[in-house]
C-alpha cells in the first residue's frame, strides 16, 4: 500500500490522516508535501476553522521510513538535506497555520512522529499511547523540530534525558508535564479532538489566529515588542464584525455566532 495523506471534513474541521498502516504510518517525502498542499487549500477555505491531524490503524506515527534512511546513506548528502528540508517546510506550515491544529495520536508516535505531534496546538492522546525521540537510538540526533519544541516546553535536564537516551514517555506523564491537553481512553483520540475542534469552531476565527500568531512569536519577543503586538491584534479584532456578534450576545446572554 502506498502511503497518503488522507483528507476527509467533518463539519468545520479538516481531518488528515496519515496513512500507510503496514509501516505504522513512517513519514516520507510525499507525506510532507501532501501536508503542505493540504494546508494551504484549508487556509483558504472559509468553510475550515480548524485540524485535526491522526494516523490511520494502531498508531500514529512511527517516524521515518528506515529502510528509505539506509538506503540514503548510499546517495549524495543532499538527497537527504532535501527530504528533511521538506519535512521542516511541512513542520513550519503547522506551526504558521492561521488555524488551530488539534493531534490525536493513538499507539506510538516516535521520531518524527512524535515531532509532529509536538508542532500542533493542542494533542489529545490514548491513556496508553507512547512517545518517543527514537532517534538516538540508531545514531541519529533529532529533526522535524523534536529538539526546538522540547527545549520551548520542557526544563533542559528533561528535555535532554528524552533526546539522548531515546527513553519512552506516556501520554499521562506528558500531560503532567503541560504538553499533552487530553488524556482519554484508547480509540477515542479522533472522537475527543473531534469535540475539542468543535469547541474551538465555535469561536471568532479571527481571535483564534490571533492566539496563534501571539503564542508563536511570545518566545522570540521582548516584552515591550509583544506588548504592541498584542494591542495591534486586540485593536485589529475590536473593529472586526466578529466584536460586534460576541460582544452583544455575551451582554444579552445569548450563544455567538461568528462569521
């Protein structure tokens, strides 16, 4: 079976799922740009106001293809530079997505699975789904953004113990930790990010991007840089209609209906 990127809507949420079940769903370079076509179609798309990423079958993602990996060893470096650089423009598409992106991992999310997961905003994750930076456990250091989102979440020590010894995490102890929003019970990650999109599409649109350009740029920003930001994006959102329908529901104590 080859492996694709699946892509079906459920109401106002675009589900993708990754899908080649025989190699529990291993990443490639068609995935990444089947991920960035998707996304900029749905950017687009009014009718889109939120993700949902999951892998098809038991798990979510294994990683990297790694008979694809030794056979590259045998190929010029650039073969390889080339498909991580596709890997980091789908990574980079995820985290500037002006909509919000909702994981639900079920099984293993290893490698760059697991750095894939880690991009999203939220994660809903199976009580006994696992982790795990696999990489330096065949020779290999970090890509996809593995290293970045937990050095931006986690103390070093920790961060550095999931890096260099490969060891395995669980979803209940990732959510201990502030990196994993929901914890449910095994096959109901979809149907549980599925209610969580739906909370979220309830919500102004444009607020919601707001929210996501801020918490991006928070970490690279002094505080008075992200003070103007804030008001420029609070200012922005007053004068949008969407103000307007929350303001006066809220006032009226009735459900907003955003544009």
């Amino acid at each position: 079976m080859t492996a694709q990127l699946k892509s079906t809507s459920q109401g106002q949420t675009l589900v993708l799922t990754l899908s080649d079940p025989s190699l529990r769903n291993a990443l490639g370079p068609e995935m990444y740009a089947a991920g960035i076509e998707a996304l900029n179609v749905a950017e687009t798309n009014p009718e889109i106001r939120s993700v949902i990423l999951t892998g098809e079958g038991a798990h979510f993602c294994a990683g990297g293809n790694l008979n694809r990996l030794l056979g590259n060893r045998d190929k010029p470096r650039e073969v390889q530079a080339q498909s991580i650089e596709g890997l980091h423009s789908w990574m980079e598409a995820i985290r500037t997505f002006p909509k919000p992106i909702i994981a639900a991992v079920e099984g293993a999310a290893a490698g760059a699975g697991f750095s894939l997961v880690l991009m999203c905003d939220l994660i809903v994750a199976a009580r006994d789904s696992v982790f795990v930076m696999a990489y330096s456990s065949i020779g290999l250091s970090a890509d996809g953004g593995g290293s970045w989102s937990l050095a931006q979440a986690l103390p070093r020590q920790l961060a550095s113990e999931l890096l260099m010894l490969g060891e395995r995490i669980g979803a209940e102890r990732l959510q201990e930790l502030g990196i994993v929003n929901r914890v449910v019970e095994s096959g109901n990650a979809l149907e549980q990010a599925l209610q969580l999109a739906e909370r979220i599409n309830a919500r102004a649109p444009n607020a919601m991007s707001s929210v996501k350009e801020l918490l991006n740029d928070a970490g690279t920003h002094h505080l008075t840089a992200h003070l103007a930001q804030e008001r420029d994006h609070f200012v922005n959102n007053l004068h949008h209609a969407n103000a307007g329908i929350g303001i006066r529901a809220f006032l009226n104590k009735e459900k907003p209906i955003y544009k």
